[in-house]
C-alpha cells in the first residue's frame, strides 16, 4: 500500500480505489465522531453539490460523508474505484453480471461518477476523475489505507470471475489454508505481491451474521490501534471485532456512533 501526501492529481489504473465515503443519519454527529476520532478537519460542498463534507488530514482530501437522503438506505462506508471511462465501464459491468445502480452521472467538474453491484451483490462507486482525482493522502495515519469485499462462499467463483474480468485483476491468493483470501493487484502488474496489492477478495464466514449482506470494508491508517479504539468508544462507537494482529499490522473493526462500520490498521513499528 503506497503512501503519498502531495496533493497533486494522478492518473490511476482502472479499479484502483481512489475514494471512500459514508453515508449517515446526522452529518454534523458524523463530523464531531472522525474529527475527534481521526483528527479530520473538513470543507463543506456548499449548493454546488448538495450537503456533502470532505474530510481533510493535514489539508489534504481523505474521505466524504453524505447525509442519508431516504432512511431505507444503509448507514455504511462505501469504495470508489477509478475508471477512466464510467460508461465504458458501466457496460462491462453488466456484461459480466454486474448491476449499475446509478447510471453514470456528472458531478459539477469534479468528475463523473456511478454506483454498481457485483454479482455477489457488494456495492461499490465508480470514478471518472476530472478536476477531482480522489485521495490526496493515503496510506498514513488518518487516512485510507487499504478496501476489501466480502462475498458468501457461494457467490465467491462468480465474484472472482467479475473482477478479474470487469478491472483486470492480476490476483494471488493467500497462503494460509485457513484463510480464503484473494489479493487483488493492477492489470499489467508483472508479478502481484503485497506491494502491489490494491485490494482484496475475503469470504463472509460462520463468524458473521447470517443476515449480513455482501459488502466492502473501508480501512483507515492509524499510529495506535488499541488507543484508537478506546477513543471510538468514548466517543459513542462500539467494537465489532477487538483488535488483532497480522502480518500486515494490528487490525481492528469498528462502528461509528450511528453504525457505520469500517477497520483500523496500525502497520508495525519499524525495527
């Protein structure tokens, strides 16, 4: 997982994650929750598009949170993929038996942008970036750092079939038998390893409720993982799972404190 802090826009490869956003009952109780939390400041869109606020980290764009507009809409983080071609993408989508959502759409000059399903029935965002490129900070604390879809065992071949055929996924699956686990890398990566990777593919397990849906989990840097999550819970959220460690750093699954669930990752200390 790259981490980059200059706010110079750049072109990425197509299905990279490029935005995260989350959809919420009260936006200013969504503010005070990740700006205590994260530390985020942030800058509201105004009339130009709607009720939206940009999570800023040092002055530079992170994350969105939107008000919900209809109740029936799920209180959840969402992933943005990039594309440079929505439309374009749109049909492949279906093609490969996907849903579009929301069909492509412009917002303002920032970009054009859609929301589709896999065949698993995981949403995630498209993203033609225009004067908006996405994350402008990555991979450091407070900010977004890695997205996974978790998918039932029974949709896990089709799902698998969709991505690599929809973005071109160059995909290596784990080595730990007791982890169904496929790690997502750009198309043309020559060989795909952990510094390759963009993403992943997990499976929703016996450990899960029986009634959660196929979904995208949103990840977010952070320098404590336990401190991080003692302040969530101060600040009204609760733990969905305690924290654990991974190769990949110390990990832990969080809802805010109107439900939106997503996961911290404090990398490990440097020797």
């Amino acid at each position: 997982m790259a981490a980059t802090e200059e706010g110079t826009p750049e072109v990425m490869p197509e299905g990279t994650p490029c935005w995260a956003d989350v959809l919420l009952p009260d936006l200013e109780a969504g503010k005070r929750f990740y700006g205590e939390l994260f530390g985020w400041t942030f800058a509201d869109a105004g009339e130009t598009y709607g009720p939206y606020a940009t999570a800023l980290s040092d002055g530079l764009r992170v994350a969105g949170l939107a008000p919900k507009r209809d109740g029936r809409m799920p209180t959840a983080w969402g992933v943005y993929l990039a594309t440079a071609d929505a439309v374009a993408l749109a049909t492949r989508i279906r093609e490969a038996g996907g849903q579009i959502i929301t069909e492509p759409m412009r917002v303002g000059a920032a970009g054009i942008t859609a929301l589709a399903a896999d065949p698993g029935g995981a949403v995630f965002g498209l993203w033609q970036a225009e004067e908006r490129s996405g994350f402008e900070k990555q991979g450091l604390a407070g900010s977004f750092c890695w997205a996974e879809v978790y998918t039932r065992a029974r949709d896990k071949d089709a799902v698998d079939a969709f991505y690599a055929t929809v973005f071109g996924y160059r995909t290596r699956d784990l080595d730990d038998p007791s982890v169904d686990f496929r790690v997502w890398s750009p198309p043309g990566t020559d060989e795909p390893t952990d510094a390759t990777a963009i993403g992943g593919r997990s499976v929703i397990g016996e450990a899960f409720p029986a009634e959660m849906p196929a979904h995208f989990l949103v990840y977010f840097a952070v320098e404590d993982c336990d401190g991080t999550v003692a302040s969530a819970v101060r600040l009204g959220g609760r733990v969905t799972e305690d924290p654990f460690d991974t190769p990949y750093g110390r990990i832990a699954l969080l809802a805010d404190n109107q439900g939106a669930v997503f996961a911290v990752l404090a990398e490990p200390k440097a020797a």
